[in-house]
C-alpha cells in the first residue's frame, strides 16, 4: 500500500516536469543523491570527449546533438534539454531549468550553436583562445554550488 502512494506520488511529480511551466531552483538536488562535484566531474568527462585537458567547441557540439537534440534541427528547446540531462545525471528538472537558463545566452528558449560559441567566450576567463578542462569546471561549480542566480529567476 505505502509503495503504492509513493508510486502515485512519483507519477504526479513526474508529470509537473513536462507542463510549460517550469519552475527553476539554483539550490542542486540530484535524484540519486550524487553530489555536485561529482555531477560536474561526469558533465566534463562527457564534454572533453578526447580527455585532452580541453573542452573545444566541437566536442561540445557534437555532444549536444548527439544527445540534446533528437529531431537534429539545431535547437534544444527546454523540455528536451531538462528531460536528457536528468537521464544522464540524475539532477532534479527544477534545477536543470535553471542551468538551461544560464546556457541560453541569447534568451530566445532554445540552445544552439550560437550559445555554445557565447559560452566558450564567457568561461575562457584566461583569454588563451581554448577552455580548459579547469575553466569549465570552475563555471559548473560556480553554477552547482554557489547558486549563482539566474536571470530567470524572481522573487524570493
Ligand atoms: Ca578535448
Ligand atoms: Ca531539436
Ligand atoms: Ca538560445
Ligand atoms: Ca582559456
């Protein structure tokens, strides 16, 4: 009986995340209780595909269409980025809003190849032309722990 609310329970929570209302929290929660450094450490094995110490922005792209981006028309709108990101690292869909926020540099709801590109600027804070696998985890973790907020984000 008890397995069964929670069955239930699950099912509706479940469903809040594929409604147009998304609600975003920078607080992390992951599903499976893997830690935020851990989770960044997963994100950066899969970016830096090669393991050579640098998240180019192909590797970056391919990833994103590979798998982001299953209808392959360039844009990743919400809905698909929240649902494959929680598959792959478990974090809770509020929280993944609030990332897709943050990735969404141009504000028009969908990630292209034109945010990943604003993006490489804005995390290679040496200037040296390449993100480094440190530059990029330092803006992932900036993200997952110290709850920067996003332009999103109202009210309390
Ligand atoms: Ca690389
Ligand atoms: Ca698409
Ligand atoms: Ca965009
Ligand atoms: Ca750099």
């Amino acid at each position: 009986m008890i397995a069964f609310l929670v069955l239930i329970g699950s099912v509706a929570v479940y469903g809040q995340d594929h409604g147009h209302h998304h609600n975003h929290s920078c607080t992390h929660v992951n599903n499976q209780h893997v830690l935020a450094k851990q989770v960044v450490i997963n994100i950066v094995a899969d970016m830096d595909k090669d393991g050579d110490g640098i998240v180019e922005l192909p590797e970056v792209n391919a990833e994103f269409i590979s798998r982001y981006d299953p209808d392959k028309d360039g844009k990743v709108p919400e809905d698909d980025f929240v649902k494959q990101w929680h598959q792959r690292y478990h974090d809770d869909g509020d929280f993944v809003g609030y990332l897709f926020h943050h990735f969404d540099k141009d504000d028009d709801e969908n990630l292209t190849a034109n945010d990943l590109a604003a993006l490489a600027k804005t995390l290679d804070t040496d200037g040296n032309g390449q993100v480094s696998v440190a530059e990029f985890q330092s803006f992932m973790i900036n993200l997952y722990v110290n709850c920067v907020p996003s332009k999103y984000s109202h009210g309390p």
